[in-house]
C-alpha cells in the first residue's frame, strides 16, 4: 500500500505528468511566462465550466478577496460580515483595507455562516456579507442573497474550497459556487480542490463593470499601459500555472466525483459510531470534499491523531482557533462564549485524508484504526 497523505499530489501528478510536462514545456518554448496564451484560454474555460461570464485570473484566493473588495467601493469602517469558523484570509483583507470584520457564528451540521446569525449582525455600517463555502458545500445561498437584497448589501462568495460545487436553487436550477453572489473569489493552491503547482487564484462576477474595474485593479490600476486611473496591485496568474490549470480543469468533475466516493466510504465506515458524527450533506448543494471533517463527540481528538500518526495515517485540525480568537483580532467586541456553535466546532473537528487518489485500500486501513481507537 502507498503511503497515505493528507492530500496526494504526488500520485495525481503521476497520472497526468506527460500532458503536464508537455504544456510546462511549450510555456518555456514560448517565454510567455506572464500574461500568456494559456491564461486566456484558461479564463474562457472557466467562464465555460462555471457558466459565470467573467473570470479574472490573479496570484492567490486572498488576492482574489481583497481585489473584491477593492472594486466594490468599500470605504474603511465598513463592515464587513463573515464566519468565525474559517481560513484567517478572509478576515485578513477585510482588515488590511481597514474594513470592519464583523464575524458571526455557524451552523453546526454544515459549519456554515448561520442566516439568523448574519441577520442579527446586521448594522446601518454594514456593506457586505461574505459566506464562505466550508469544506466544499455551498453556503445557503438563496437565503443569503434574499437578506442582502433586503439590506442592500453586496455578496462576496469564498469559493476557495467549493470550486465545482453546484448551488440548486429553490426552483430547481443549478449554479455553480462562486457565480452566485455579486463577486467570488477562489484559490488555485496546490491542495485545493482545483490546485496548480505553484499560487494561483481568480475572482468571478457577472457583472460587466466590476470584471472591467477587477482588470484594472489586478494590473495597477491601469487600462492603458502606463496610465494609471486607480490605484490597483500587482496580482496575475503566470502562464505556467495557467498551462497546468487547463489540464486539471478538465478533470474537475472527476476529480470531485473521486473525493465524494471516499467521503461516501467514510460515512459508511463510520454509520454506527456514536462517538463521530459524519458531514451532514445538505438538500440545496452538491458536496465537493475538500475536506472529510468529522466532528468528534466524547473521545480525545488529540490522542486519536497522535494513533492514526503512529500509524502513519495523517490527520489535520481545520480549524483550532475561531477567528474572534485569534490573537491578530482579539477584539474587545468579542469574547469566548460569543460564539458557541464555532467554539465547540474547533475543539471537537478532525480531519480526515481526502483528495482524488485514495484507494480503497489505504480507505479501509484509515476506517479500521479510527475505529480501533474509539472501540479500544
Ligand atoms: C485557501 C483559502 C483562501 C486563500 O487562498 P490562497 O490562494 O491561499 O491565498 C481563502 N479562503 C479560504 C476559505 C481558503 O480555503
């Protein structure tokens, strides 16, 4: 048996190194390294795959937030509001813009933002809602635009997990995450679950003046060379990781069918064990895994990890620390306790290894000593 690894991109890689080496190969014939041909072929299979009518390739997912957000208009002491249970990054551009984070607590079967929380959180300051598409199952997205709506407010999705997950609506039709709200952002990290070899992101919008005003602030606040109407960053994709991107994207489907397949031997594995509660799969999104994240319930986390270490089986807390608690945004606003759902959440989450290669083998020895622990 393979060594099993959090996630295996050694053994993805594997499958698909001659395309790979191949198109990295032609990038270097060319020397289009920024700004090439495959990143435009790439920013139309996107806008294809994802039935969004713009993407804007950029250098990472946090880029991609905060790009969002520069082009939203959003002015310092805005508030901004977004889940206690996440990535530090979406709170980390909130407040590097001198925004306000106001975050909220989450729900704790899908670990997402909680409307009623959100609606409480709503202040004449507040300008935006930012939901976070946990662990790849979208965030309750009807209700969430509906609020917005009502409020005014702008919607800013974080798809960086979700990327391929699809949204069904109440009358049935399907959307893509990240095409939903007024702008989304996504992550090409290497591990997530359309990852390429290096950093890596994009922002999607339908809306044509915001993709336009997205370009500008992507590339200096330019739209003619050395004219620079707005202030922007430097953020692109290079075309190595366009080239590598391209050929991933066009497995995504599979690659997410793959990872649901080992979620489902998961839940089945563990049907009868009181002491894990499985991830609760919701009626309105499809589920694309990121991560496999039990919620433990009268075991020691710890111990089981330091177990499965022993037998060389990794697993990760996501997350420990609520962002209200961390020591970058300790806040007088906050205290512990304001949060219960989340708070419990980080004490009690353990993730399992998920990504597109495990067998069923390595699936089999995971489940048995998880299993082992808890009967002793
Ligand atoms: C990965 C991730 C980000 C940041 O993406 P980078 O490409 O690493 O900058 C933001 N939000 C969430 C929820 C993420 O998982």
């Amino acid at each position: 048996m393979e060594k099993i690894q959090m996630v295996d991109l050694k053994a993805q890689y594997a499958k698909i190194k001659p395309e790979v080496d191949q198109a990295i190969q032609n990038v270097l014939d060319t020397t289009a390294f920024i700004n090439g041909p495959e990143v435009k072929d790439l920013q139309r299979e996107l806008e294809t795959y994802l039935g969004v009518k713009h993407v804007i390739p950029c250098a990472n997912g946090t880029d991609a937030l905060q790009m969002a957000m520069m082009a939203l208009g959003l002015k310092p002491g805005d508030e901004i509001i977004t889940a206690s249970f996440t990535f530090v990054a979406t709170a980390e551009v909130i407040a590097l813009l001198q925004l306000v984070p106001v975050v909220v607590d989450v729900d704790p079967d899908t670990f997402n933002v909680s409307i009623d929380s959100i609606e409480k959180a709503i202040t004449p300051r507040t300008k935006a809602i930012v939901p976070v598409h946990l662990f790849g199952q979208c965030a309750d997205m009807d209700k969430i635009m509906a609020l917005a709506a009502k409020h005014n407010l702008f919607v800013i999705e974080d798809a960086c997990q979700a990327i391929g997950a699809d949204y069904i609506h109440a009358n049935g039709k399907t959307a893509k995450a990240g095409t939903i709200g007024h702008v989304s952002a996504t992550s090409f990290f290497p591990s997530k679950n359309l990852g390429c070899y290096g950093d890596g992101g994009a922002i999607f919008t339908n809306d044509d003046e915001l993709a336009a005003q997205l370009r500008m602030i992507a590339n200096h606040g330019m739209k003619v060379r050395y004219y620079h109407d707005i202030i922007g960053v430097n953020s692109r994709l290079d075309s190595m990781q366009a080239a590598v991107l391209r050929i991933k994207l066009r497995k995504l489907d599979e690659y997410n069918a793959a990872r649901r397949k080992a979620a489902d031997y998961y839940d089945q594995a563990f049907r009868d064990i009181p002491q894990l509660k499985t991830p609760v799969r919701v009626k309105n999104s499809t589920h694309v895994f990121h991560q496999y994240t039990l919620v433990t319930n009268g075991i020691d986390r710890l111990k089981l990890q330091e177990f499965l270490a022993s037998k060389d089986i990794p697993a990760m807390i996501y997350y420990p620390v609520p962002l209200h608690m961390q020591k970058a945004y300790l806040d007088s606003r906050y205290k512990e306790g304001d949060f219960p759902n989340t708070e419990a959440l980080c004490k009690s989450v353990i993730s399992l290894p998920m990504h597109t290669e495990l067998t069923d083998e390595q699936l089999k020895y995971i489940t048995d000593h998880v299993i082992a622990f808890i009967r002793g």
